[in-house]
C-alpha cells in the first residue's frame, strides 16, 4: 500500500520516505478523517442518500439526517421497510418524551435482531468481510479491477462498473472504459445504476477521486445497495437455471418421444407394407418362376428383415429408456399416439411372421405342385405319343373289304387276326384310362397347359371310340363270312397267339423301362430299385418265351420247305413278325441297364440329400439347444443380483458380444437350408428343428439380451437419479425374486399386491389403483423389477416439481401472475424461451396485459397436471 503521508512529508521537506505499517497508517486516516469536515459532509450524504433509497418505497423521504430522525417516527418507518416487519406504534405527540419513546422503540427494535450501536463488533467485521469477498469474487474475472478495501480499490470506478457488466452486461460497455479516466467511470456507473437499477446516486464521482482515500463506510453502504440489487438477479439466475434444467428435461425427453414415433411409424409402415406382399397367393405357371418367388423370400428373410428386427428390439429398449426417464424427472408416462404402442408393434409383428410362415408354406406346396404338374404332363405326352403310335393305320386296317374277295381259309384267317387285334385292343384300353386319367388330374391341378392336353385327350379318346365301332363292324363282316371259309393254319395261329401277348408284355416293359419317376427319400428310391430287381428276374423266363415263340416262326419255314409250299407273304394272322419280337427285345435289354443307371443316379441323389439333411441336422441339434440354454441363462442373469450394476452392465455386454460371435454358425444353417431347399428337400427326420424355429430363436435371443442390458442401464439411471444404494437394490431384488413365481423378471397383479404388502404397504383397493397407474400406465398387467424399484424410492426422491417451476417463473415475473415475452426471452437462453413463448398459453386474469402468457397453466403441463 502507497503511504501517501510518507509521500506528502517527502515533498514538503524534502527529506527521505518513512515507511510507516499499513495498520498504522489506516489508523492515521481514521483519525485524519475524523477532523476533516469534508468526510462528514460526504458520510452525510451517503447515509441520507441511502435512508431515501427505502423510505421513497413508503412515500417519503428526508432532507437532514439529524433533524428528520429526531422524533423517532421515520426513523421507525426506515426500519419497518429494511425488515419488512411491523414495529410497535409510534406515539403522534409532539412533546420531547414522545419522541424520545419512539427513538427507543428504533433502537429497542435494533437491539432486538441482534445490532449493537457502539463499537465495530465481530458481526460487523463479519458482514464486511462477506460483502468483500462477494465483490472480489463477482469482479475476478475483469482486467484492472482488483478489490482489496472498501476505500481506493473503488477509486478509478472500474469495480462499480464491474459489478454491473457482471449482472447487467447489456448496460455497461466494459471494454470502451479506461483507468485514466475515473471521472467518466464512476459517473457512469452511478447514472446507469440510478436509471436501470433503481439505486440513488450516493456520492458524487468528484468526492471520490478529489479525496486521498475515500469514506469506506459511504463505500460499504453504496456497495451494499448494489449487493441488495444483484441479490434479486441472482435469484433471477437460481430461477432461470431450474427452469432451464426443467425445459431441458423436457426438451429432451419430447426428442425421445418424437424418435419413438417415428420409429414406430416407420416401422409399422414397412409392416404393412410388407404383409400384403407376403399374403399374395398369386400362382406362377411355371417352377422356375415358383423359385424365383422363393428366391425373393430368402433374400428378404437374409437382408430386408433382420435390419427391422434391430430396429423393434431398439423400440422397445427407446420406450423402456423413455419411460424410466420420465419416471425419474417425475414427469407422467408417455403414451403414444394411437396404434403405435409397444403391444400395436408386437401384434403387427406377430402377424408378418404369421404372413411369413404362411407364405413360405405356400411357396412350398405351390413348387410340390408344379413339380408333380411337370411330370404329369411329362408322363402324359410319353404315355399318349406311344398309343397315337400304335393307333396309326389302325382305323384303315379295320375298314378295308379285303374279306370280299378273300377264301374260305383267307377269310379265316383274317377272322383269327381280328380276334388277335381285339385281344390287342382290350390290351390297350387300360393305357387309354391312364391317358384320360393323367388329363383329368391334370386339369384338377390347374395346369397352365390344359387345353392342349385335353384336346389331344378328347382326340384320343374319339380315336379309341372309333377304333371299337369298327371293330365290332369288321368282327361282323368277317363272321358272316367266315360261315363260307374254312381252313386255317393252326401253327400261324399258334404263332400269332403266343407273339401277341410276348409282344405287348415286351411294350409294356419298354414303357416301364422309360417310366418317368419323383422320389423325395432314400426308401422310395430303394422301392424302385427292388421293383426292377424282381423284374430283371422276370427276364430269362420270357426269352425263352421268345425263343419259344421264334421256334414255331421256324417250323412254319421248315414245314414250307419240307412240302415245297410257296408262302405268299407273312403269317396270316398277325402282323408281328420275328423280326418285330427281335427289335423289340433288343429294346428292352437296352433299356433294362439305361433304367440301372437312373435308379442308381436317382439313389445317388437321394444319398446326397440325405447327407444334406444330416449334415443340417447336425448343426441345428447343437444351435438350438445352445439358442435354449442362452435364452435360460439370461433369465437368470435378470433376476440375480451380482456385483454391481456397472459389474452387471460389463457382465451382460461381454455375454451379448459372445453371443453376437456365435452368428457364423446361424449363417452356416441358412447355408445349409438354402442348399436343402434348393434341392426340393421337403423333410428331415434327423432333427426337430426347423430353420424357422431356429431364426425365430436366434432373433428373440439377441433381442433379449439386448432388453436385459437396456434393463441394467435403466437401473443405474434409477440408482443414480434417486441415490438408491447397492444393499437397498440386493434387497429389492430379493423381494421381487420371492414373489416373481416363474423367474420372468415381472409378475402379475396378484403377486405384486402380495409384493407391496411384504414391503410394509398398507393397501386398500384405491390406493392400489393408483399405485398400478404408477408402475404399470399402459395397463399391460404385468409390473416389472424397474417399474418396482421405481416406486420404492419414488416418494423420498429429491425431484422438481410444478410448483417449483411456478415458483421459477414468479420470480422472472417480478412476482407477476402472468410473464411476458420479452421477460422470458431477456432471462432465459433463445431456444428454451422460444420453446414457452410457443406453447404458454395467453394470460385472461383481471390482471392481464397484452401480450401476457400463462406460466402457471404451462408449469402444470410439463408434469401432467394439465393439458398445454
């Protein structure tokens, strides 16, 4: 400190500075000040100043401190508006003792709270010191200001100019004063504090930089009358930040509903947009065109679907975050908007893979049935192309007249070979009754072809008619004629009758040597095999059928010879030749390896497919037992209680990401299915499981898990907000565990009234009405371990409320009923005073201006004690 005596000594002496102890010094000005008149003039002034600055507030004020206070009656008043209390009643005589009684009733008054009138106490250094640091701390932050005394750190009037930028910064422009220039500060100050804060001017700028060291008591006293006008900001500021935190809360937790929305929305659009596609039965005509469907199915269930069912499970885990949230900042439960519930999106869901599974049993049987259509139709044109064969010429053969200029023995002979062609023809009707039968199966399938395959059936089937009539017509013909011919030669007969039936079995063998076949399992295939083994069998017996056959052709030749008979063409009686019989059995022996060879394929396939199930069966038998044991292991993980939650919240994320490494051996099953659907595998007797009972499992697992750690989360913002401890929650956790009967980590209503009774809850119907309104809003009828615990600590929880936020507002509003804009937008940040001024309702009391807003219906909203 600057010892401005030592100074003045200096320079009029002209001998050296004395350095003298700040004390001491401080001592000499007291008493220098004391016999200076200036200093009384200026504590005068200060002080009347000061006393107006709370009398004005009652209507009045004073012009002389010593004369105005002499009768005791103001100077009561002074004190009644400094404490806001009322002091005993003055007495209105104008005689010395009645004014000496009201003085005293004053200083009773002060006596009373605790002021003592003499000396400089410890309170009094107490309150000063406060008043101090307050200024050092609210100045801190300004270059050249520097409070260290009530007397010359105010001296260049940039500490007064501080405290207000500090509070008021749109009044003062700090930056633009200057140190050298204490007049300009301290005037400003003094004029703005005057104009904008309501703080008469105490001492003018003059008296204090025209004085070595300024009074610190009119110091003190201007300085507190701006600590008493700060003091009003600061509850302003208290005010604005709960209000603040209150907005942001809300802000906040409005951004979490409006995502739930969306999601919701956005989620349940591609459902429905999803189902129609799943619910078309539209047949394709072709199989190609059926597994091209079943393509789009697979790359919808491998790329489109598991992304939505992220996002569900993300749904449920932002509602439960949502709603744990609310809890907590004591706010009501949201419900959203109609038909996007959590339940609303699990019954839509349930129902797309109800459509799913629907879907893909379809494509199914719509593959199986194109699959017998094609070999039906296959069948068909085999079975059709061999008769319309047979058939040819067949119609020009039973009308010729070549009986009328015939023999006897001609005739008779034309008479066996009709009975041979009619033996025939009975042989071939069975043939037509499978042709008519394909055609109509056919058409009872609706196969796409089936108006050519009906017009070649009803084409047939008009031959076959044909073919009868004549026949009869011929048989007629011949048997009249027959009764005037005579002789036949019985061995052509013989050769005729054994080579008709040889050679239809050999037809009938070719046929079923080339007989398409569709065969799904290893038995099936084996039945084929065996079935051609018994007919390989066959064969030795009927080559020497053949032989036999052969044998009487050469009899024929040999007796010819024997008796020089000239044969005039071939065997009268039919037109089976040995060559025929010939051609035909080579037929058959090559087709008998070529038929090996497709049920030896066909059985290869069959042994590849039953690989493909094992090897499916194999995978799956381990997946999901696995899938079982996981889903059993996380509930019990959700209803113990080890370690910490922070413990728990680690545990569970290594187990999720365990489970998220197992996703190789699910891709590895739907790379085994897809190879088994490929190969139109429709069963598997190796495994109980199926890829849609596996995938199903997959999804609810990782949804699980994911729930279970959104749990835990959810518990740490419950612990944290409500300052629950470790034991409490083992204790709450072993209560709800002894009433949760199916360890599912939430029970019914029943168990819970159980539950609430064992907690030391006294219940009564209403009340616990109310308490399910708490812990289950959206009337699900289960109440889970959060909602639980969430009440338990609910009551004793330190949370804002809406009457502290009305309280907020009132002080923003200067203790107005309503609050304007331009209030809200001076004491709050934009965006948040942008958020009330859109929602406030206008204000209608008696006491209302334009432009007023009602901040007390919006308090209420914000915790759903009204509607904004």
């Amino acid at each position: 400190m600057v010892d401005y005596h030592a100074s003045n000594s200096q320079a009029s002496s002209g001998g050296p500075a004395v350095y003298m102890d700040p004390r001491e010094q401080e001592n000499d000005w007291d008493r220098d000040l004391l016999l200076d008149p200036a200093w009384e003039k200026q504590q005068r002034k200060t002080f009347t100043a000061w006393c107006n600055s709370h009398l004005r507030k009652a209507g009045t004020q004073i012009e002389n401190i010593e004369e105005d206070f002499r009768d005791g009656l103001k100077l009561m008043l002074l004190l009644e508006v400094i404490s806001g209390e009322r002091l005993p009643k003055p007495e209105r005589g104008k005689m010395r003792v009645h004014k000496i009684n009201n003085v005293n009733k004053a200083l009773d008054y002060i006596a009373s709270k605790g002021v003592k009138l003499v000396s400089i106490g410890a309170e009094e250094t107490s309150a000063k010191e406060g008043l101090l640091l307050w200024c050092q701390r609210k100045t801190a932050p300004y270059k050249n200001v520097n409070v260290q005394n009530f007397h010359i750190s105010w001296k260049d009037g940039l500490a007064f100019n501080a405290l207000i930028h500090r509070h008021r910064p749109e009044l003062i422009d700090y930056d633009k004063l200057r140190k050298d220039d204490p007049l300009t500060n301290l005037n400003n100050a003094f004029e703005v504090a005057e104009k904008y804060l309501d703080i008469p001017k105490m001492m003018d700028a003059e008296d204090i930089v025209g004085t070595l060291r300024p009074d610190e008591k009119a110091i003190m006293t201007y300085v507190s009358c701006f600590y008493h006008a700060f003091s009003g900001a600061q509850k302003a500021e208290t005010a604005a930040n709960r209000i603040c935190k209150v907005l942001a809360v809300n802000q906040e937790n409005e951004h979490l509903m409006e995502d739930y929305e969306k999601l919701a929305s956005d989620l349940l659009d591609w459902i429905r947009r999803t189902i129609p596609w799943l619910e078309n039965r539209a047949p394709e005509k072709t199989m190609a065109e059926m597994q091209q469907k079943l393509e789009d199915f697979r790359g919808y269930r491998r790329v489109h679907k598991p992304p939505k069912v992220q996002e569900k499970c993300q749904l449920e885990i932002n509602f439960n975050t949502l709603q744990t949230k609310l809890r907590l900042s004591n706010r009501p439960a949201f419900m959203p908007s109609e038909g996007r519930m959590v339940s609303d999106i699990n019954g839509s869901w349930h129902n797309l893979e109800g459509a799913e599974k629907g879907y893909e049993e379809w494509m199914l049987n719509e593959i199986r049935r194109l699959e017998r259509l094609d070999h039906l139709a296959e069948k068909f044109r085999q079975k059709a192309t061999i008769h319309e064969s047979w058939t040819d010429g067949k119609e020009a053969m039973l009308t010729q007249k070549d009986y009328e200029t015939a023999s006897l023995s001609e005739v008779k002979a034309l008479l066996r070979k009709h009975e041979a062609f009619e033996s025939d023809l009975a042989a071939h009707q069975d043939r037509v009754e499978q042709i008519a039968a394909i055609a109509q199966e056919l058409n009872e399938l609706d196969y796409y072809d089936s108006p050519s395959v009906n017009s070649r059936c009803q084409k047939i089937c008009e031959q076959w008619d044909a073919l009868g009539s004549l026949t009869q017509s011929r048989r007629e013909s011949l048997e009249r004629t027959e009764k005037q011919l005579e002789s036949i030669d019985e061995l052509y007969l013989e050769y005729a009758k054994r080579a008709a039936p040889f050679n239809n079995w050999m037809e009938g063998a070719m046929e079923d040597l080339q007989d398409m076949f569709i065969v799904h399992n290893i038995e099936e295939i084996q039945g084929l095999i065996t079935a051609h083994e018994q007919f390989k069998s066959t064969l030795p017996e009927a080559n020497k059928e053949r032989e036999a056959i052969q044998a009487i052709q050469a009899e024929v030749q040999k007796i010819a010879q024997y008796n020089g008979i000239k044969l005039s063409g071939g065997n009268p009686y039919t037109t089976i030749t040995p060559k025929t019989i010939d051609n035909k059995w080579d037929k058959v022996e090559q087709l008998v390896p070529q038929r090996d060879q497709a049920l030896q394929e066909e059985l290869a396939k069959q042994q590849s497919n039953d690989h493909l199930r094992r090897k499916f069966a194999t995978q799956a038998n381990i997946v999901g037992p696995w899938i079982q044991t996981k889903m059993e292991e996380i509930g019990r993980i959700s209803i113990e209680m080890n370690g910490t939650l922070e413990d728990q919240l680690v545990n569970l994320r290594e187990y999720e990401q365990s489970i998220i490494e197992y996703k190789p051996n699910i891709d590895q099953l739907e790379g085994d299915h897809q190879l088994i659907q490929e190969a139109l595998i429709f069963d598997n007797k190796y495994t109980a499981y199926t890829m849609e009972h596996l995938r199903v499992g997959w999804e609810q697992l990782l949804t699980t898990i994911a729930r279970t750690i959104n749990e835990i989360e959810n518990q740490i913002l419950t612990r944290d907000a409500k300052g629950i401890s470790q034991e409490q929650l083992h204790e709450y956790r072993t209560s709800f565990n002894h009433f949760d009967k199916k360890r599912t980590g939430q029970m019914d209503m029943d168990n819970y009234r159980a539950l609430l009774v064992a907690t030391g809850n006294s219940l009564g119907d209403a009340e616990f009405a109310r308490i399910m309104g708490i812990v289950d809003p959206n009337n699900s009828g289960v109440v889970t371990f959060q909602a639980f615990i969430d009440f338990m600590s609910r009551e004793t929880t330190d949370t804002d409320t809406a009457d502290q936020v009305i309280a907020s507002f009132k002080i923003l509003a200067a203790d107005k009923n309503f609050i304007m804009a331009e209030e809200l937008r001076r004491e709050l940040p934009p965006d948040q005073a942008e958020y009330c001024i859109a929602r406030m309702a206008p204000y209608s009391g008696p006491d209302a201006k334009p432009g007023a807003l009602d901040y007390m219906s919006f308090s209420t909203a914000l915790y759903g004690e009204s509607d904004l």
